[in-house]
C-alpha cells in the first residue's frame, strides 16, 4: 500500500513485475513515475518505451530468459 499525502493535482504511477525464477525468491521489479503538473501537458501515463526499459531491466537483474504472459 503507498499512501500520499498532499495536494490531489499530482499523480504517481508504479508498474511492476512479479519475476519467479525456479528454485529461487520471487522478486518484485518496479518502477514508480511521479507525473507532472496536470497543466503543463505533461504524459498523464507510461509510455511503450517504459515497459521496454522495465522488462530489459527485469532480464538483467534475472540473468535468465524471460517469459510473459
């Protein structure tokens, strides 16, 4: 659970991988993205490049192949 507290105009994102490699810990890779300014035309969200860097980085971390599913 992540509770903010503050003003309601800003927005925090996490996306996040539960990565199981067998005989081992599962570990939680994630990657948290603190918006900006709701008027400043700022992205709102993850972009595609995001999720890119989060799986290339969850593959580095595991050492392994990765499987999605």
């Amino acid at each position: 659970m992540i509770r903010v507290r503050g003003r309601t105009q800003r927005r925090f994102s996490v996306t996040a991988l539960a990565c199981y490699k067998a005989g081992e810990r599962f570990r939680l890779i994630f990657r948290p993205r603190l918006h900006g300014r709701l008027d400043s035309g700022a992205r709102r969200s993850f972009a595609w490049t995001d999720y890119r860097d989060l799986l290339t980085a969850a593959h580095h971390q595991l050492g392994a192949p990765m499987v999605v599913i």
